[in-house]
C-alpha cells in the first residue's frame, strides 16, 4: 500500500514541475479508495503532493476532490473514534513513541501542512 501511495506521490510531483495536471483526477480517486494512516501520511508525505496538484490545477473537480482528502486526511490528526477498549490498547502500546520529540515535531509538521491546506 505505501508504495502504491508513494507511485502516485512521484506521478503527481512530475506533474507538477511539468505544470501538466492532466491524469490527476484518476489519481486522485485512486487515493480516495485507499484506507489513509497517520503513519502513511507521515511515511510517503502525499499531502504534499495533493497540494501542489491543488495548487496548480484550474480543473475544479481536481481542487475539490484534493480538498476533500486533505480534510479527511486531516481528522486522522484528532485521532480514530472506535470503542474505548482499542483505543486504550492503543494509547497503552503507542505512548512512548508518540511523546518522543521526533514524534511531537512530526505532528506538528503535519498539522501545520495540513492546516495550510485546507485554508488555501
């Protein structure tokens, strides 16, 4: 899954220096059907290249549909809301490499991003 991900990032990046955002819309629905993780966010850094395709593109469907995964991507930052169970098991086995600092400077890398994209 992390390489399809990373195939499409490398795609959508060549488009952009190209400044030929044609194909983006079938890339983008790609990513649509794929089940997004925090840590694949973190690992292929796609919302980058979701935002320069959004950036660039004059192709309303492509901006919109950018948006909306930048958006959804971004309510993976307040965490999953499943049953209290699994979430203190994850809480439990996850504490201590979320509070280290590369993690918190990751976070906080991401949240900025991501907000910057959903504004613009």
């Amino acid at each position: 899954m992390e390489d399809e991900i990373i195939r499409i990032a490398k795609k959508m990046d060549k488009m952009v220096q190209k400044k030929n955002a044609a194909g983006a819309l079938d890339l983008l629905k790609e990513l649509k059907n794929i089940p997004m993780t925090l840590e694949l966010l973190q690992s292929t850094r796609i919302g980058m290249s979701v935002n320069a395709i959004r950036k660039q593109s004059t192709d309303e469907e492509v901006t919109s549909l950018a948006k909306s995964l930048i958006k959804s991507w971004k309510k993976l930052l307040d965490g999953p809301s499943t049953d209290k169970d699994s979430d203190e098991k994850k809480k439990e086995s996850a504490i201590s490499s979320q509070n280290s600092p590369e993690a918190k400077e990751e976070r906080k890398w991401l949240v900025m991003n991501l907000k910057r994209c959903v504004k613009t």
